[in-house]
C-alpha cells in the first residue's frame, strides 16, 4: 500500500486540490501517494446531520462536537499506526523534523477543523497530535493539511528528480538555504557573485555556507541560536576545541 493520507473534512471537495497538479499531482497519477478525503457531515447528528454547537461557558462561534469528531475518526480508523494530526493554530510548530517522521510512516490521518475548533477531550482521548502551520489563523484546517501533506510528498521514494534537492534545502541541517542564481551573469545591473562563476567547487561551498550561516542569522535568531547551541554541543561531544 503507497503512502495514504486521510483527511476528515467537511470541504472533502479541496482535496487533493494544488496537490492534484504539477510534481505532487504527478506522483498521485504513479500512485506513489493516495489521498482519501471524507466528508464530517454524514456522522453529523439529526435531520441536519450537526457537526458542531455552542461553546460551554459562552462566547463566539462553534466548536465541533466530540462524538461527531469521534464516530468519523473510528470509521475512517487505519491498523497501519499512522499517527493522526489535528490542524490548529493552538498546535505546536510543524518542522521539516515532523515532516520527515510524517513522510517516512505509512502516511497519517488529518482531521482538520472549522469554525472554533474541536472539543478538546475527543483530542486527549483519542491522543492526536496538534499542529500549526504558523502564527497566523486561517478559515479553517484544510488549507494547513494540504500545506503539510505538499511536504510530506515531495519527500515520498522518487517523488523528486534528483536526489540532491532534498538534501541541500533550507532547515536540512538547521539553517536556511544560501541564495540562488542563472544566467544571464548581468541583470538589470546586478551580477551574479564572480565565485559562482569561477568553477573553483571548494570556494562556492565556503561561499554558499557562508551565505547560509549570514541569512539564517539575519532572518531567523531563533534557528541561528539552536544552530550554535548544536555545533558547540557536538564539538564538545567529538573532543574538538570550539
Ligand atoms: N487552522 C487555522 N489556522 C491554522 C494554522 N495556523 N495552522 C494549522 N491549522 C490551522
């Protein structure tokens, strides 16, 4: 069985959606990924098949109920131990570590959320994972799915041409890429760095891990402090003077 994501949704219809297009789309075509979106409404309850009701203790919105949550998850239920993750921005980051373990499984089940959210105990009992894509709310979970799911399939076995391109990319090993160039070696008044045309290889790695190190450090404080606090670590670990 190729790795399977399923979704519960009540937007079934926004799968695979982007994903259904360029090298994701085509890996969907191979089968080399399935994707199984369902739809929350039908294990909704009465004549209107309700997902959701007001929030105990007051306050705006909706909030979906657990047993509805919970009647869709057991139906939908895998014995492959794919782990289930609930989208929401009250999650923990999602890093390219999460992806990595994401994609190396036999796929995951993701149960994505409108209006306020789920009800908390159906996420305690049934022990899903809460993640969020960033610091920023969307309408709902199912654009955050896709997001994860395009970075799981990129890494599935010959999703991606060249074996390379997964390996040297921003965050493989806790720093963001160097920049990139082609030709034309004038644009606009701007030239590409003369190393990158030297054919010298040792000075484009020097340059381009330098080039790393300075936008990490310049972007992302928090990605160059864990970078430092791991390579003193593992200097220290190997015996070598920092
Ligand atoms: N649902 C709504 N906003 C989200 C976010 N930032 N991440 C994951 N799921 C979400």
């Amino acid at each position: 069985m190729s790795w399977t994501a399923t979704i519960l949704t009540l937007f079934p219809d926004m799968f695979p959606g982007p994903l259904g297009q360029s090298l994701a789309g085509k890996a969907l075509d191979a089968g080399s990924w399935h994707c199984d979106a369902r739809d929350l409404r039908p294990f909704g309850l009465g004549r209107h098949n309700t997902v959701d009701d007001t929030p105990c203790g007051g306050g705006a919105g909706m909030v979906m109920r657990p047993d509805v949550v919970d009647a869709a998850l057991a139906a939908v239920s895998r014995d492959d131990g794919a782990p289930c993750v609930y989208l929401t921005p009250r999650g923990r980051p999602l890093t390219q570590a999460d992806i990595r373990r994401y994609a190396t499984g036999p796929g995951v089940t993701l149960l994505c959320g409108r209006y306020e959210g789920v009800d908390e105990r159906v996420l305690e009992a049934r022990a899903i994972e809460q993640v969020s894509i960033g610091d920023y709310v969307l309408s709902g979970g199912e654009t955050a799915a896709l997001v994860l799911l395009d970075a799981c399939v990129r890494l599935l076995p010959g999703v991606m041409g060249s074996a390379e391109s997964g390996v040297e990319e921003s965050f493989s090993d806790g720093l963001l890429e160097y920049p990139h160039y082609t030709r034309p070696a004038e644009w606009d008044g701007r030239a590409v760095p003369d190393v990158l045309l030297s054919g010298n290889h040792a000075a484009i790695s020097r340059w381009r891990r330098e080039q790393s190190e300075r936008v990490t450090r310049e972007r992302r404080p928090d990605l160059w402090a864990a970078h430092l606090s791991n390579t003193t670590r593992s200097s220290v670990q190997e015996g070598h003077p920092i």
